[in-house]
C-alpha cells in the first residue's frame, strides 16, 4: 500500500512539473514564460508630465493610485524584465527603492549590466524620479511586444485618447530582422513643434538613443524602417485637448531581403 502512495505522489509531481514546463515555449525566437507573461503585463513606467525625474515618493504613490494601481514590487519589475521590458530611467518602486529594468547592457543605460539597476532604499523621500506601477487591470497602454506583425493604436482608439497619457511600447523581433512601420490613421493635437501631445519613434530599445522623429497634427507620417530588431514608440498627451488618435501596423522583415522600394505590407 505504501508503495502505492509513493508512485502516486510521484506521478502527480511529475505531472506538475510537465504542466510548469509547457509554460515555457519559444515565441518568435524567444523564450517565454506564459505565467510571467501575464502577471508582467499590469507593471509600467511613468514620468512626471513636467518631465525626467520629477516625482517625489509621495507623488509616485499618487500617480500609481491615481490610475487604479500601486507601486510595483521588486519581484513584479523582475518579472517583467525577463520577457523584454527594458526602461533606462530610474525610478520608484514598493518600499521606497528606486532602480530601474535593464534587458540588454549597453555602455549608455545600467553601466554596462543586466537585471534590476537597483539604488536601494532612500531614505530621502524627496528625492525626484520616475515611477513604476503595477495594475494588472490598467487599460493598455505600450507594452513589450514580440509579435512578427501587430496593429499599435492609442489607448481608446477608434475614442479619442484621454490627457495626461505616458505610453511606451519596445518592440523586438527576431535577430537579423528590421520593423517596418506603416501608420493607418494619424490625428493627434497639432501644434508648431508638437509639444503638447506626440509620438515619438526611436531606433533602439529605449528612448536614449535612436531618435527617429516626433509627429503630431492629421497628416499621416511617412513609412519607417528600423535599422536593427528593436524599435521603442512613445506616446504623450498633456493636460488639455486631444485628438481621435493614431493606428499603426509594424512587420518584421528579413534583413538580408531588404529593398527600400518594395512594400512588406502586400
């Protein structure tokens, strides 16, 4: 009989084991975890509408709560780096710590490392940074996005999109691909050197370095082809008017088959 207890016990942790393993998978060349996937989702970077490293302890608290969430957990910003969200500002975090999430080291962004760039505690809450917050119900607004060929719209479309939006999506697709962007449809408030609200497109993996343009007004912006696997969109709205938003559609494409003249999206 004990025999039979322990071959029961064994096959259901083995079960258990095979069930945690086909979580894992590779998508689009990269390894993921389905779990992390989706607690990872809610976890996201805010700035000060006044710009970089504004915001005291009690201000990321604010803005955290402010959109139905909370600061994020050490763990909850690990667990969204290890499926690509990458963001080289630092910023508060649960229990008055302040770092930030880096996926691939570089000479200009988490002194050449991996993994949480972590300050530590702070006694001085205040101090000025950015904020990451966790809201797993928060409606989407960027993202880490790995797809070979997806749609990106601003929060609410075809609504218009709300004030006081800050959204990041990183885009990374396979080594040896390049992204073509196509934007769909483009109406985001105008004004001479779109300071109010924009998009804006860099050529990198955060919004350091590659800096490709910012768009605003009805006109639809020209085509965009990234010179590497990864592409980072940032979208900011500010205080007062906004517009009917913006509808783009990226595709991965072989580098090697490349032709400015050729058109991916046929």
């Amino acid at each position: 009989m004990r025999v039979w207890t322990l071959l029961w016990t064994l096959l259901w942790t083995l079960g258990l084991l095979l069930k945690e393993v086909q979580t894992w998978s590779y998508q689009n060349g990269i390894f993921h975890n389905s779990i992390w996937l989706e607690q990872a989702a809610g976890v996201y970077h805010r700035e000060s509408r006044k710009g970089r490293y504004q915001l005291t302890y009690k201000e990321a608290i604010a803005v955290c709560k402010y959109e139905g969430g909370a600061l994020a957990t050490y763990d909850q910003l690990e667990a969204a780096r290890q499926i690509g969200f990458h963001v080289c500002s630092a910023g508060w975090f649960d229990k008055g710590r302040v770092g930030y999430p880096i996926v691939k080291a570089g000479a200009n962004c988490g002194f050449g490392k991996i993994g949480i760039i972590d300050y530590g505690y702070r006694l001085n809450k205040s101090e000025r940074w950015d904020v990451y917050c966790y809201n797993p119900d928060a409606k989407e607004c960027g993202g880490v996005l790995t797809e070979p060929e997806r749609v990106i719209q601003s929060p609410g479309f075809p609504e218009e999109y709300q004030d006081e939006q800050i959204c990041y999506w990183h885009i990374r697709v396979k080594l040896g691909q390049r992204i073509h962007v196509r934007f769909l449809e483009f109406d985001v408030e105008d004004d001479t050197d779109c300071l109010a609200d924009y998009l804006e497109i860099y050529d990198s993996y955060d919004d350091v370095t590659g800096f490709v343009g910012r768009f605003c007004g009805d006109y639809l912006p020209y085509d965009i082809l990234s010179t590497g696997n990864v592409m980072t969109l940032k979208f900011l709205s500010d205080a007062s008017v906004t517009g009917g938003g913006f509808q783009l559609l990226y595709k991965a494409v072989n580098a090697s088959m490349v032709s400015h003249n050729k058109d991916y999206f046929n």
